[in-house]
C-alpha cells in the first residue's frame, strides 16, 4: 500500500521518520550503493544531505536518486525519487541537494502464510 506525499508536505513527513535516510545511487557497473546520512528536508521538499566521495561521483554521472526513510511507528516508510545536485567535487564529506520529482509512504504487503 503506497500513499502519495506531495514535496511541499515531504518535509512534515520526514519527520515522523527521524534525521537519517539512505540515499541509494547507482555506480559505474549499474550496482546500487546505499549510504545511511543525516538529512535536511526544506519546506520546498527540498533534500539536503552530506555523503561520501563515491556516492557524490555516482550523483554526478546518474543524478537520478532515491532516498528510503526507515519505518516509521505506524509501519510506513518513507520513499522519495528525484534528481541530485552535488556540490563541489567527491570527496568524504560532500553535500548534495536532491530535488524530490515523487515520493511516497509504502507499507510492505503482508505475507499469504
């Protein structure tokens, strides 16, 4: 079950999901890297967070990223989609801005068995 977040309401959202995410982005070879960071949402529903120098070099070269908030205390996690911007050249502590193009609240299927 998903539930459609606008990003002008990403930010009160967020939240309910605490300071940290993951930001996945995609390398080189097509493999997923994930990373777990302290993230900033703005009003806008703007994404801000500091990452690593690979995951920064991968934002440059696939900027398509996605952010997962882990389950909140109603089961929901939080998923946004969108479009990074990173700031200055990879290094270890790199900030990035993602702009947020779709996001939503995602409870897991419960299990047939």
């Amino acid at each position: 079950m998903s539930l459609a977040v606008e990003p002008t309401d990403l930010a009160g959202v967020a939240q309910q999901h605490g300071p940290a995410a993951y930001v996945l982005t995609t390398g080189a070879d097509g493999r997923p890297r994930v990373i777990h960071v302290a993230v900033d949402v703005a009003n806008d529903g703007t994404i801000s967070a500091v990452v690593g120098r690979s995951a920064a070099a991968n934002a440059i070269d696939r900027p398509n990223v996605c952010v997962l908030w882990p389950t909140a205390p109603d089961g929901f996690s939080l998923i946004a989609d969108g479009t990074a911007i990173v700031d200055g050249e990879p290094g270890p502590g790199t900030p990035i801005t993602v702009t947020v193009t779709s996001a939503v609240r995602h409870r897991p299927a419960r299990s047939h068995g």
